[in-house]
C-alpha cells in the first residue's frame, strides 16, 4: 500500500471497500456462530425429510431432488436476510454503532448498498455450504445436474440480492423488542409458503393458493434453484424468475433506502 | 479557508437562522409544542446564528433540551435543518454532506465504537473509511493509543475498556483521518473527576495543534476552563456570545469584591456604592462587599473610600462572577 493520498472522486471506492472490508473481517470472525444460526435448521430439515422419511418410506425418495433446491434457496435467501437485518436493528436501536459509518465521507446510498452486497455474500457463503452437506445427507440426486452455472450464479446473486434488501426494508423498520415477532411473523410463513420444500406447480390443486404465494420472493428462488439445478423436472421459467427477482430487488431496494435514510437521519 | 479537495489546515463553521422543527405523531415529547392535527411540532432550534471561527476553542453551553445535540447534529450532517443554512469550510451540510464529513471528527454524547472490531480495529477501519493509506493509518493510530493512554489496550475487545478509555478512544476514532474540525458532545459526562480532568489536558492539546475544537457541556466550570469564547443557548435561541471572561462581567453584580476592615464597615457603604462602576454595597460587621463591573478597577476607591470613613483595610478578596450567575439571569433556571 502506498502513502499516497486519495483524490476526492475515488473515495467512494475507497470507502466502499472499506466498509466491506470491515463487514467481512467480522464475519469471518463469527463464521462458525453465522453457519450454524443460518444453515442448521435447513440442514436439520434435510435430515428428517431428505433422508430419515424416504428411508421410513413415508416419502417418496424421488422427493429429494424437489427438496435440495427449496433448500439451497431457503438458506440462500435467510442468510442474506438476517446478515443484514439483525445487526441492523442492534445498529440503529440501541448500540448506535453505525453512526461510525453514517459519518464516513461517502453517499448514505453508498452505506447501504454495502451492507446489501455484505448481506448476498453472506448468504452465497451460506448456500455454499449447504450444498455439499445436504447431498451428502441425501444421497444421489439423480435430476441433479450442475450443467447451466450461469443460471445457477443469476438465480444465487439476484436470490441473494432480493433478501438482503428486504433485510434493509426490515432491519431499519424493526425494533429490537420485535426481531422474535419479525421470525415468526415474517420469516416462518415465507419458508413455508416459499415453495421450498414443494414445487410451485404443485400448488395447482389450490389455485387461489398458487396465485397468493406470488408475493413471496422465496417462491421465486426455490423455483429458480429448481430450473437451474434440477432442469427435468417441473419449474418455474428460469427468465421469468430472473425478471420477478430483478423486481422484487428493485422495489425492496428503493423502499429500504428510504427507510433506511429515515433511521439515519433526523 | 480550503478548496473542496484539500482537507488539510483547519477551518470554521457557520450558522445562519439556523431553524430545526421535529414532527412527531402522538407521543408526548418535552419542548415547546405546538398541536398541529395528529403531529406535534417541536421547536429545538429558533433561527441560530453562530460563527465560529478557524482554530477556536468554542463551547455551546446550555441546559439539556437546549438544542445543543440539535446543533451538533446539523454541522455532523446527521439531522437536517427545517430552514436556515449551515457550513463547515466552505461546505454546506444539506447540498455537500460528503465534503463536510471529510472535514470534522465527532465524538458522540456516548461511546458507540464497533464492537465487533478491537480498539486497534476502530482506528484502522475509521481511516480505511475516509481512504487514509494503510501505513499512514497504522503509525496514526499507534500515536494516537499513546496520546489517549490506552496503547496497552490496542488488541483488547472495546467491551473490555472502562467509561474513560472508550471516551478516549472515540476521541482518538475522531482524529484518525485529521479533521479539520473536532466536535464534541458533552464529552465529559459520566467520567470521573480524574477523567475529566485528563480529557481536558488531551482537548487543549489538541486546541493547540490549531484545530477547531467545538464541544457542548452544561458545565459551566469546563466551559469556562477550556473554551475561548461560549455560546449560551436556550430553547433553541442564542442568549449570549462571548469569551468567558467578557461574559462574567456581564453577570449581574460583576466582580465581587470583599474588603476586611478594621472596624464596622456600615459607614462605608454610602460613599462605596457611589464610586463609579460600583453597582451596590452593602456592609456586613466589619465586611464591606461590593459588586464591581470590573472587579480589579474599584479597589483603589474603595480603599480610599474606608480610609476617608476612618478605616484600615486589613485584607482583600476578590470573588469574579461566574456563567452561572449569568446563566440564572439570562434564563431564569439553573443548568441541571
């Protein structure tokens, strides 16, 4: 590193990295606390519904392969959501440690667009980690085809990106005394209506149901997981996941940044 | 004064009918408010002018609730203004925030370091953010550890550290990329006598390096111990705006001045009172106390005063006025 000063117009860089940097010097450091609050209760599920019931034969073991994408997506999209929202709330309720951050000279935009990107990584990290495991747990996949990687990194990134946002839209609307409410409130509903452990198609049976799950972006990553890791069988367009997801990113962004803005400033 | 790239050197900041309304709905805050439908209006600063100058030692006195924070919070760039302007250098606070975070340092009212980071971690990544090089960053904050006695807490976790030394850290966070302006919220609250006594040491310290220093406090003691010139604000309005010695004398009664004569001192007071500049006398046994505009001036008169009356002075003790009698006439309420 040289001891040359920084101009004016790269310090959003600058500052940028440098608040990355920071997200991911702590992050490594709660790794082992991170991996297991995100991805054990994905990963407990795998266990009971991936291997102990297609062994019991209650379930059918063809079920798997609709299983490993909800889960991947599940544990995508909650990683991104709590590594951003939870030490939101602590930042802006109690501990005011982010003020640190709101005084760095960059654009309050550029703040929480670093956290949204910290919050993606976080949840890719999660993703990665599940993948491997559960296929372990699960045994072969026979559908499981990792042919169509750019698919698969446009689904993670934007999956990522539309929770780590309504992580921003949560974490700034949030109280501390409601983060208990925000999980069974927010947060369980959208596991299980996110068509994660079945396929959206499936859902046809109970149309009006189809139709109401729409609002959930997890339908759109689990749906997505499906169309780029298991092609074969019944899912969503992979274009039109991409799209919905681009959407939902869109909108949750503009809403957390105001949001956002509101908590930081008075 | 500095052009919009150069952050080096120091400079001052300025207020102009600087105007803050809060809008809150429903829940009863205090200040003065007005009911307008659900909201409620409160009035935390009233058309504040100010301006401080490049390398001063300034102080905002006031009592809690007087729109000090407000004040702090506008030149910081973290609460917007409702009308009126405000700048740091040459920056404005509303159109270019960036430019005026570049410039200042804030310590806060209370210690928010990270803390998920060390205490070396605070510094390093607080000049990271403002994109000082690695080095120059790494032998600042080991100077700066020194400075603030806490270099042997370097690799602690900030949790580990007592009131005093997180204090000392924010103020060291503060100075990492060299701001051209310090500000202070009530920096000294909550810290012992001895605390207190060796952050004023560091605040004049670096006073001394030329840097504006601009600190809130409703200690009258450490206002008039550390600051050039203080502003008395209440309820949002500036009152008063002096050194704190010109702001003495304009407390009511001036200096007092005791003279400990040689017998009954009632036949003085007369001939005191009239002197010029003497604003009363009054005389308690063989006491003679006067309130002089200018304390140090009125003591020949009043010794030839008690000599005329038949008098010996056999001692003199001067009492100079302090801010908070000047406070308590300004206001009519005591700070606390």
């Amino acid at each position: 590193m040289t001891d040359a000063p920084v101009g004016p117009r790269a310090l959003p860089f600058v500052g940028f990295a440098a608040l990355l940097r920071r997200d991911v010097r702590v992050a490594r450091r709660e790794l082992p606390y991170f991996l297991t609050r995100t991805t054990l209760q994905p990963l407990l599920f795998v266990v009971v519904f991936g291997h102990l019931l297609p062994r019991m034969g209650f379930v059918n073991r063809a079920y798997t392969a609709a299983l490993l994408p909800g889960i991947l997506g599940i544990s995508l999209a909650f990683s991104s959501l709590q590594s951003v929202a939870l030490p939101m709330v602590a930042d802006f309720g109690f501990t005011k440690e982010i003020e640190d951050r709101l005084l760095a000279p960059v654009a309050d935009w550029i703040v929480a667009l670093e956290k949204v990107v910290s919050g993606i990584l976080q949840g890719v990290l999660a993703a990665l980690f599940v993948l491997p495991i559960a296929r372990l747990i699960m045994g072969p996949i026979p559908s499981l085809a990792l042919g169509h990687p750019l698919e698969v990194l446009a689904v993670t990134v934007l999956g990522a990106a539309s929770f780590s946002t309504l992580g921003l839209v949560l974490g700034t609307v949030i109280q501390g005394q409601q983060i208990g409410l925000m999980f069974s409130i927010v947060v369980a509903p959208m596991i299980m209506f996110g068509c994660a452990y079945y396929p959206w198609t499936g859902l046809a049976t109970i149309p009006w149901l189809q139709y109401a799950v729409l609002v959930n972006p997890l339908v759109y990553v689990s749906e997505g997981m499906r169309g780029a890791l298991t092609p074969t069988l019944p899912h969503m367009p992979v274009p039109a996941v991409l799209a919905a997801l681009t959407l939902v990113t869109g909108l949750l962004w503009v809403a957390g940044l105001r949001t956002f803005r509101r908590r930081a400033f008075s | 004064m500095t052009s919009g790239s150069s952050v080096s050197g120091t400079a001052g900041v300025r207020t102009t009918a600087l105007r803050k309304v809060y809008r809150t709905r429903g829940a009863l805050r205090r200040g003065r408010s007005g009911n307008t439908g659900n909201a409620r209006e409160i009035v935390a600063l009233e058309g504040l002018d100010l301006e401080i100058r490049a390398g001063e030692f300034f102080g905002l006195l006031g009592p809690n609730g007087a729109g000090k924070t407000t004040t702090i919070g506008i030149l910081t760039t973290r609460v917007f203004p409702t009308s009126g302007s405000a700048t740091v250098g040459n920056a404005d606070v509303v159109s270019a925030p960036v430019d005026v975070r570049r410039r200042i340092g804030v310590v806060p009212q209370r210690p928010n370091p990270d803390r998920a980071l060390t205490v070396r971690e605070n510094l390093l990544f607080h000049a990271a953010y403002f994109g000082v090089p690695g080095a120059t960053a790494r032998a600042r904050a080991r100077h700066l550890l020194e400075l603030m006695e806490i270099a042997d807490r370097g690799d602690a976790k900030v949790d580990e550290l007592s009131g005093g030394q997180q204090q000392r850290l924010m103020i060291a966070r503060a100075l990492m990329h060299e701001p051209q302006v310090l500000f202070l919220d009530e920096p000294t609250v909550g810290l012992d006598p001895h605390a207190r006594l060796a952050l004023w040491t560091v605040l004049r310290a670096l006073h001394d390096e030329g840097r504006t220093v601009v600190m809130t406090t409703h200690y009258m003691e450490e206002a008039d111990r550390l600051c050039e010139r203080v502003a008395i604000i209440d309820r949002g309005r500036l009152l008063a705006l002096d050194t704190p010695a010109q702001l003495k004398s304009q407390a009511p009664g001036g200096t007092l001045v005791e003279l400990m004569l040689d017998g009954e001192a009632a036949p003085v007071t007369a001939a005191a009172a009239a002197l010029p500049g003497v604003l009363r006398a009054e005389a308690e046994r063989a006491i003679l106390r006067a309130y002089a505009a200018r304390g140090g001036e009125a003591i020949p008169g009043l010794i030839r005063c008690a000599e005329q009356a038949g008098r010996a002075v056999r001692d003199i003790h001067l009492a100079p006025p302090s801010l908070e009698t000047l406070f308590v006439s300004l206001t009519g309420r005591k700070l606390d």
